[in-house]
C-alpha cells in the first residue's frame, strides 16, 4: 500500500495548506482471522451500485426482500427480522438492551471473550448478571445451566453459538425448551456461526438471536442481522422503561422494517445491497450444502495442521468448523510467524485473545474463504514461515 503522509504548511497569505495522501490502494490479503472475512465479488459490485433513498420504493423493495433472505437463513418465521445498522456488538446490544430493564435477572454463559462481553452489555444495561462460567475452549451441559436457571429464575439466558475466541461449538438443540420451564427467554449470539454451521432459530426455541454481516456471509462488516421471536417482541412492547438506547429501540426501529416505514434514521444504503446479495449467493448454494462445504474444508484444514503439530484449543467434539483455534507449540513465534505469514504471503491469521492470548491462534475459514484452495496455501505458506523460525 502506497501512502502519502499528510502534512500542514502555511502559504504566503497565512492559511494552513495540506498535502493529501494518494489514491486509496490497499494491498490485497487473504484474511484467515476471526474476521472480517474476504468478500465475495459479487457482493463488491453490489456496493458500487447507484444510491437510492432511503424511502424510494425501489429500496423499500430490496429492503422486503433483504428480510425474507435472512428469515431464511435465520430458519425463522419471526417478522421481526432485519439488519441493525452496525457491526455484530451492536446486535448483540440491541437484543439485550430491548429485552432488559433495571433490576432484570440475567444469566450469561461465559466461556470465552464474547461471553463476557455479553455480560458487561447486560449489567450497563442495568440487569442483574449471574454469570455461569466454563474453562476456555469447553462447552455448557444442560443440567449446569438447569440448576443456574432453577436458583436464579433469570428473566433472560443468554450463550454463544460459536465463541470466536476460542474456536468452541456450543450446543443448542435442548436449550430453547429448558428456558420455557422457567419462563426465561432465550438469547443467542450467531455471530460466527450463520450460515456457516446449523442454525435452527425456531426449532431450537430462540427468542433473541443476532449474527454479523463480515464472517460466513462474505459481507463487510457495518450490518448486524436480528431477529425476535413473538414472546420477546409481546416483552419488548410492553416495557414500563425506555429502552436504554434510543438508536437500538425496536419500539421504533422495527415501525422502519415493517409495513408502516415511519422514517428513524437514514439506513446504509450500500449495505443492504451488499447484503442482499450475499444472501442471495448463501440460497443458491442452499444452507445444507454451504454447512457441508465448511465441514469438509475445517477437516482438510485440522488434519493439515495436525501434520504439523498443530492441537485444537476447543474440546473435541465442539470444534468449530468456521473458526478454528490451535494452540501454538512451544518453540514457536507468535507474532513472528503471524508476520512473516502477511509480509511474504499477503495471509492475515489471528492471534489469541483474554486467556488464550500468546498461546493460540485463530484461522477462519468462513464464507467465500472456506475452499480446497484456500487450506493449501494457508498450510503451504505456515510451512515455509515455521521453517524458517
């Protein structure tokens, strides 16, 4: 990337001139972190189309047929569905903040980076959070988690799908029928996980559920799919407080998304059209295929990595197929080989965060990024980087 440093000079009248940096150019990578992920062409020159207003009936269209996509790839009937405006911690945000009024019991499930944020989400928030805790890289049974929801009577149960610190698949087939024994609604963090593994928000009993835009929908990041089931919108309609942000009331926003299109902030044009077409590309491969396809390529990738002496931080069992963390062996580099990997290969992987920190490493493999071709030159550049430590 060729970059210009700005600089202030005086002209002979006194007023302040500037020197501009040059034509954006940023050097192409091959982005295997947590995220984001590298997007899908198809979905560039999307955003290169022509703006429309925000209440144009054409727009007004795409952003119907942007809400039925995602209801599809939600595997839901909920009619509250669409994309907040911001990257997937404001989804998170906006189902806690909606579902959560002052002196609320809340009980978050913490495993990782993303479960604790959760939590510290719900206690701004006002709520008061148990926080029910697993070592790094292991997963919640149910009856743990049925004795916390047995003692605490939350008003709320929220847990990470895919926590994308440590590469751990949590289960949730069981949960969303345990959460109605104790009338708890049931929130789920998906942010590394639609469209690249199972989700079943209905059938699973999900009352409250977001993802992010940059991970396996090979979007860039600034959109945040939700979606409410009907018991948490009959929650959020009927409050006795205000809703702590107003830029993430649903009371309001979701009179934008349904028929009433009452005007609450002006969308990001460029960004539905990016997703729009990103889900369009995630139905025609279809969901089934698209979660088998990142199977195959998480296996390839695990055996490729085992060769080289490369262990799954996450329990086995729960590996993520989107989001694979390895602990780094002894001997090796952290950020040496990380850099060496994006100086001479252009390949960016992420380091460990919160506990795992020096000690792992994060690859994705989501979207557009889980091909063949993809794990062997991830593989075939760590080689060369690991020989040459």
């Amino acid at each position: 990337m060729s970059l210009v440093l700005s600089s202030k000079t005086k002209t002979n009248d006194g007023r302040m001139s500037m020197q501009l940096p040059g034509q954006l150019n940023p050097s192409p990578r091959l982005l295997l972190g947590p995220g984001p992920s590298n997007v899908h062409p198809r979905v560039l020159a999307s955003m290169s189309l022509p703006l429309l207003g925000h209440l144009d009936p054409q727009f007004l269209q795409i952003m119907n047929e942007t809400q039925e996509l995602l209801r599809a790839t939600f595997r839901t009937s909920n009619r509250l569905t669409f994309p907040v405006s911001g990257t997937g911690s404001a989804g998170m945000e906006t189902c806690v903040v909606n579902l959560i009024e002052p002196g609320d019991r809340m009980v978050v499930c913490v495993n990782g980076v993303f479960g604790q944020r959760m939590t510290d989400v719900a206690r701004r928030a006002g709520a008061a959070v148990t926080a029910t805790e697993r070592p790094w890289g292991e997963v919640f049974e149910l009856e743990p988690i049925r004795e916390v929801l047995a003692k605490v009577r939350p008003k709320v149960l929220g847990i990470i799908h895919a926590e994308t610190s440590t590469g751990a698949w949590q289960p949730l087939e069981r949960l969303g029928q345990l959460c109605r024994e104790f009338d708890t609604l049931f929130l789920v963090d998906t942010v590394t996980s639609l469209s690249g593994v199972p989700v079943e928000t209905d059938k699973w009993g999900i009352d409250a559920i977001y993802s992010g835009t940059q991970k396996c929908l090979s979007c860039p990041p600034g959109l945040s799919p939700v979606s409410f089931s009907p018991r948490a919108v009959e929650v959020i309609n009927k409050r006795k407080t205000s809703v702590q942000s107003w830029y993430l009331d649903m009371a309001m926003v979701q009179r934008y998304w349904n028929e009433e299109r009452f005007y609450h902030h002006t969308a990001p044009i460029s960004m539905i059209y990016a997703l729009r077409e990103a889900l369009c590309i995630v139905h025609e491969e279809g969901l089934e295929t698209r979660w088998a396809r990142h199977s195959c390529n998480h296996q390839d990738l695990k055996a490729g990595l085992a060769k080289l002496g490369f262990k799954y931080a996450a329990a086995e069992g729960h590996q993520l197929p989107t989001l694979n963390a390895v602990r780094i062996p002894p001997g090796i580099d952290d950020a040496a080989v990380r850099r060496r990997l994006l100086a001479d290969f252009g390949i960016e992987i992420g380091g460990g965060l919160g506990d795992f920190k020096g000690k792992a490493w994060r690859i994705g493999l989501m979207g557009y990024n889980s091909r063949p071709d993809v794990v062997l030159v991830l593989l075939a550049a760590l080689q060369e980087c690991l020989n040459r430590t």
